[in-house]
C-alpha cells in the first residue's frame, strides 16, 4: 500500500500546483443563462455538461470550482499539494458581454485576493480581465496585482475567435510585461468557425480539441511577431505545451521555408527560430500530463527550467498523478525545481510564506 502524500516539505521540496480552476458562483449563475440563449457550440458542449449532467465527475467539477476554502484544502492536502495558483475557469469572462464580463473579472479577483489573505501559505492568485474593454483589462489588471497582490493574467484563449497577436489586445500584453507577470494560456473548446469536426466526432473538449486550439494561439502569437514586440513577456501554457514541443523542428524549417517564399501576407521574419522563444518566453506546465516520458521530453527540448509541475484541479484531481511525478528520474534537487523553485520565480511568489516561515 502507498505511503499518505504530505505536504510540508518533508520529500525535499513543496508542491506548487499552477493551474488550478477557481469560479464565483456568480459566474455559475450566468453560464446557466447563457447556455439558454448562447450560439456557440463549444461553450454548449463544454459547460452544457460541466452544468447539467448528473454524471459523478460534472457533480465534482461544480461543486469544487467554487469552493476556495476547507474544502480545497482537505483535498490538496489528501494530494501532498502545498499551494496552489488559482485562476479563473475557462471559459472564464470570454463568453460574456462587457459588462457582465468586467464585473465577473472584478468579483472573481476580490475572491481569490481573499482566499490568498485568509491562507497565505496556501493560495495565489491569477487575475481575470474582460478582454472586450481594453482600457477597463488594463486597469483591473494594474489593480489586481498592485493592490490584490495577484501573479498574474489569465486568458482562456480565444476571446469569441479572436486571439492575443491582434493588436486590439497589444495593451493588455504591454502592461503584464510592465508589471513583470506571466498570462497564463489555458485552453478553451475551439471557436466555430473550427469545431464542427471536432465536436461531431466527441474530440472537442480536453480529450482533443483544446490542445488544437490553444496549439494554434499560441503559435499565432509567436509567428505575429508578440514577443519581438514584447521580449519580456512571460506566457505559461499547461499540458506541456499542447504537442507543441514534438513539433519544434518542423515549426522552425516550415516557418524558414515560408519567410523565404513570402506565400502569406500573415507571416513575417521573426528575430529568432520559433523554438527559440520557447527557451525565452515560454514555460509549460504538466496539467493533465503525469506521464515521465512526456514530461522529460519536454525538459530536454525546451529546457529542464521552463517545465514545471500542475495540477489541473477540479477537473482532474487523481493524487495517484502526484506520485507518478514524485518518480521521475530526477535528482533531488531537480524535483525541488520541478515542483517549487520555478514557479516560485515565474510567478514571483514568496518562499518564506509558502513554507510557513
């Protein structure tokens, strides 16, 4: 019989779990009404059953998303995890209206800023915007870290089909590479205009489809040239990258091989070789992803210090997955790496109150 999973730093290292799903039951409560109304198929697959089913996984996953208190806690602890970055929900604000999306922003990050005061060695916090207001995403975005104390941005990728290399979205960007913290892509159901096959075929959601989709953001971000124009920004992106890293070798000679042909208007030189900004602005985390084959090659093609260790909780909270993680083939000093010393410098978190000192 396993040993219990304990937090405390008694293996060596604590566990920082980085992509970790929060909702206020406010944002329930809209979901519900959007999905009366709403046309978009994704939102309808995804939270049509997160919402609805009677299933005994849709039952956990609503019930724990709103919860930032006793019960988290128990579980993390059952699981070894000594803290946890909470985030918004996908799809988070980017199915909402501006208005409803501006107050869920603000309601979702006064939450998590109380949830991080009342357990400091426990919980940090991301920050939702609504993307639809500019200048309002800006400024909560300032408040949220300046005066919440929050690490960062959440974007659950597509905001109703558009993406962050528009320029529409370059001030957001601008002002989290001001503030000196990462945007958090996490993965959304695909927009329209891309999920009739997926969804068709059951392949839309976590299974599938969000990897394709936030795969495809992301690389739009880099090929637009966003970190050429914003070199210091820093973007986390989980389930080790969405296969982006199997396909670095083939990005980079496709890419080569288009700039040269000048067959698309949208693709333009780049300072460096798309699988350079992987070593410069992007880290990934292993939500979803225990298993050591993958997680090593990830270490070895993009570096050992840009993969770090998450969770995924609520959606996926097997603890059984934290002891695949404990045995990787790593040193000692490598698992304190993987699981607390890079996330703590990404997200400029504070050792001392994470360990309780």
């Amino acid at each position: 019989m396993s040993e219990p999973l304990t937090t405390g730093g008694g293996v060596g290292y604590l566990r920082i779990a980085t992509e970790e799903a929060y909702a206020p039951p406010e944002l329930i409560d809209l979901f519900r009404k959007t999905l009366e109304t709403t046309g978009d198929i994704g939102f309808r697959s995804l939270m049509g059953h997160y919402l609805t089913s009677d299933a005994e996984r849709p039952r956990f996953v609503r019930d724990r998303l709103q919860d930032a208190g006793e019960k988290r806690l128990s579980e993390m602890d059952a699981a070894g995890i000594d803290h946890a970055v909470l985030a918004l929900t996908s799809p988070g604000t980017q199915v909402l209206g501006d208005g409803d999306a501006r107050e869920i922003a603000a309601i979702t990050n006064d939450r998590i800023a109380e949830a991080t005061l009342t357990y400091p060695a426990r919980f940090s916090g991301l920050a939702a915007v609504g993307f639809g207001d500019i200048p309002a995403a800006v400024k909560e975005l300032e408040r949220a870290v300046n005066s919440l104390g929050l690490k960062g941005l959440i974007c659950n990728s597509h905001i109703k089909g558009h993406y962050l290399d528009e320029p529409r979205f370059y001030p957001v960007l601008e002002a989290a590479q001001a503030l000196g913290v990462p945007v958090y892509l996490h993965p959304n159901t695909p927009n329209n205009d891309m999920i009739k096959p997926l969804v068709e075929a059951g392949l839309d959601g976590s299974i599938f489809g969000f990897g394709v989709e936030t795969a495809m953001h992301l690389l739009r971000m880099i090929t637009a040239g966003v970190f050429d124009r914003f070199p210091l920004l820093k973007v986390v992106v989980g389930h080790l990258g969405e296969a982006l890293p199997y396909w670095l070798y083939r990005l980079d000679y496709m890419h080569a091989g288009q700039v040269k042909a000048k067959r698309y208007e949208a693709i333009k030189p780049l300072e460096l070789k798309i699988s350079e900004y992987f070593r410069r602005n992007i880290w990934l985390t292993t939500s979803g992803m225990p298993w050591a084959p993958t997680i090593s090659y990830a270490r070895e093609v993009v570096g050992a210090d840009r993969v770090m260790y998450a969770m995924d909780y609520p959606y996926e909270y097997v603890p059984e997955e934290v002891r695949m993680q404990d045995a990787l083939p790593l040193t000692p000093p490598e698992l304190k790496q993987f699981y607390q010393d890079i996330a703590i410098d990404v997200f400029g978190l504070d050792e001392a109150v994470i360990s309780g000192k």
